[in-house]
C-alpha cells in the first residue's frame, strides 16, 4: 500500500500542475478540510487565525474563482511544480489513512519566482481502487513570514 499512497500523492501533485483544478477538487471527500496554520504547531483552525481554512464548498469556490475571468489577482496564472518527497503512513484509524509528506514548490508568475517549502500532512480514505482527501493540512515553513500573496494551491 505505501506505493499506492505515493502514487496517488504524485497524481495529486501533477494535477495541481497541470492545472487541473476539477479533477484537483475531485480527489477530495464532501466533508473535506484543506488547511494552512499560520503558527507552527498550530492544533485548531477555529479558535486561531489560519492562512487558509477551507471545507469542501470553499475549495469549490476557489477553483471557480481561479477559473474566472475577471480573477486579475490571479492573471497570469501561476506555473507550479510540486516535489513531493517523504511519504510516511503515520497509521490508520476511523477507516483513514494519516499520510505524512514533505513539499517543495516552485511557483512562477508575473516574472517572478517564489519558492514554498512545507511539512504536508493527508487524512486519506480508501475509495475502491484508489483513495479520497478528507484532509489535507499544510504547514509552510515560512508561516509567520511575511506571504505576500498566496494565489496557488498547495
């Protein structure tokens, strides 16, 4: 199974890369929660400020919105490329797969390049063949530097 879960973490990578921001939202449950701590450590989204804090219709609503056309803060589109590396199943409880990884980023947009570099934790349900997101939690190392815009998905 380890290979099957970094299989499906590379998937994940190359869809955000390819800015396939559908299928992207596809991977994750109804009840899904995408998560960026401002604070290292951080253990509740809900009594502190996150980065970003999204369930299921609010992804929704970011992929749409990186779609649109009137979306200037997002014009040119950012090119990505996501490392993934690390993958370590953490163990498994209430039918999910806790899935620990690290991520590298390169983003270039509007002549520049920023580089992210985070600590990536998964919540993982087995879905027949393959696997869904119930979770996925993104703990930048830069979290409480100055961000300076953030218009790609992690």
């Amino acid at each position: 199974m380890p290979g099957e879960i970094e299989q499906f973490l590379y998937h994940e990578a190359h869809l955000l890369d390819t800015q396939r921001f559908e299928e992207w939202l596809d991977l994750f449950t109804e009840d899904a929660t995408y998560w960026v701590p401002l604070e290292q450590n951080q253990s509740d989204p809900v009594e502190t400020s996150s980065i970003i804090h999204d369930d299921r219709t609010l992804l929704e609503l970011r992929v749409k919105q990186a779609r649109h056309p009137r979306a200037h803060a997002r014009t040119p589109m950012a090119r990505t490329v996501h490392q993934v590396g690390n993958v370590r199943l953490l163990g498994e409880s209430d039918g999910e797969l806790r899935v620990a990884s690290t991520l590298v980023l390169v983003e270039f947009r509007a002549e520049r390049q920023r580089v992210w570099g985070g600590l990536v934790e998964h919540r993982l349900r087995s879905a027949g063949a393959t696997f869904r997101i119930s979770h996925k939690r993104i703990d930048l190392v830069n979290s409480e530097g100055e961000l300076d815009g953030i218009a790609i998905l992690f």
